[in-house]
C-alpha cells in the first residue's frame, strides 16, 4: 500500500535556527497537503501544493513539491517557540495517507 | 456548525467494554474520516465516508470496530470489547468533498481521548 515517510521523527533546534522537514512517498502523488499540530492539540491545515516543482511560501515557511511529485519538504527560517508542534504532510490518493510527522522543539 | 464536533472528549473504560465516539462535522461536509493517533505517533487512517457511497474500511484494524454515518452528517464510531491497545486519541475530520484537484483541506475535531483500563 502507499507509504508517505517524513523525517527526522524528532528536531530540536535552537530558537533562531531554521529547521527542515522532508516527505517522500512510494509512490506518486495528486497534490500534497502540509498539517500543523500543537502539543494537546489537533492538526490544522497548512497549505497544499498540486503541481511539480511548485513552491509556496507563508512567511517564515517555505514549501516544495518534488518534480516527481513523490516528495516534499517545509523548511521553516529563523524558528521562534511558537513554531513548536507536529509537521505532517498528507499525501492524495484513496483517501489522505499522512506522514508520519516531524516533531519540532524549540529551545528559548 | 462552527467546526467539527467530537464528544465525549475523555472517555476512560474498562477493557471489555463497548464504547461509542461521536463526531459531528462541518454543515454541507460531504466527506468525514476517522483517525486513530497513540501518543507521540502519526495519524492511523480508520474510515472513510463520502456522501451515499459505501464506506472505506480498509484501515479498520479488526471487526470490533465499525462505524456508521446517518443521514449524511453525525457519525459514531464504535469500539466492542475495548482493549488495551485501543487507547488513544480517536480523531475526526471532514472536507467539502473528495474532490482531490481542489482546496479540499481537512477540518479535524478536537478528538476523543480513548484510556481503556
């Protein structure tokens, strides 16, 4: 079955430092959707990208699709502690097949 | 309504017990899913409605689980002889539709918290 991987599992970085999460799917995508949770909290959508290479920002976040379109990656810079939280990525087929997730800590 | 509407929100039984999660989704959603998330883990695709059309089930993970959708809108998912390893956090999420070349993004409840003793 489809397979959507995302690393590293786990980031600490210090406040100020950028920080990246990668995606990759066995196999190719429709369009790809990036989900934000806070601790205790449930995810909220970020953002989807539909066409290969595409790249979108949303201030300090950056957003890419593979030319495949069997990976993606968000790159935040200059991380602040509000950025804390799980980062999945949700890949289109039958139905959404989310990543495993990144979690980002920040340290002050 | 608002946004989507999970109850209960903390839900502690014993194991053997039946339990029912209800979810109710955005007004003129078509399309509701259920996810399971342990802790610390990712999201665990359960179940899949879109409008009249049959079910997902495929990631239903044994036949104690089932779930139903009535009339288009609320759904419960019920646990039979809840176990152990069925604690977690049981979330639900609607779009507008399936319609993957479009902005069709998910909405997800709060969740149910789900602690089998």
């Amino acid at each position: 079955g489809q397979q959507v991987m995302q690393i590293p599992q786990y980031q600490h970085v210090q406040e100020g430092e950028d920080f990246t999460t990668y995606c990759n799917s066995s196999t190719t995508l429709s369009n790809i959707q990036w989900y934000k949770q806070r601790p205790g909290g449930h995810p909220v959508f970020l953002i989807q990208l539909v066409k290969s290479g595409e790249v979108k920002k949303q201030k300090r976040l950056t957003f890419q699709f593979g030319e495949a379109k069997k990976n993606s990656s968000l790159h935040i810079t200059a991380t602040q502690t509000t950025d804390v939280g799980t980062y999945f990525c949700a890949g289109s087929g039958n139905q959404f097949y989310f990543g495993t997730g990144t979690s980002l800590t920040v340290i002050p | 309504g608002a946004g989507v509407s999970q109850s209960p929100s903390n839900k502690v039984t014993e194991k053997g017990k039946d339990v029912e999660l209800r979810c109710d989704p955005i007004s003129g959603h078509t399309a509701l899913y259920w996810y399971r998330q342990s802790l610390g883990q990712g999201l665990e695709f359960l179940i899949y409605f879109q409008g009249n059309s049959a079910p997902d089930k495929s990631g239903l993970p044994s036949d104690r689980f089932s779930a139903e959708r009535t009339g288009g809108s609320v759904s419960t998912l019920t646990i039979q002889r809840t176990q152990q390893e069925d604690s977690a956090v049981y979330l639900c999420a609607s779009s507008l539709s399936r319609q993957w070349a479009t902005n069709e993004k998910l909405f997800f409840g709060s969740g149910t918290q789900l602690s089998v003793l």
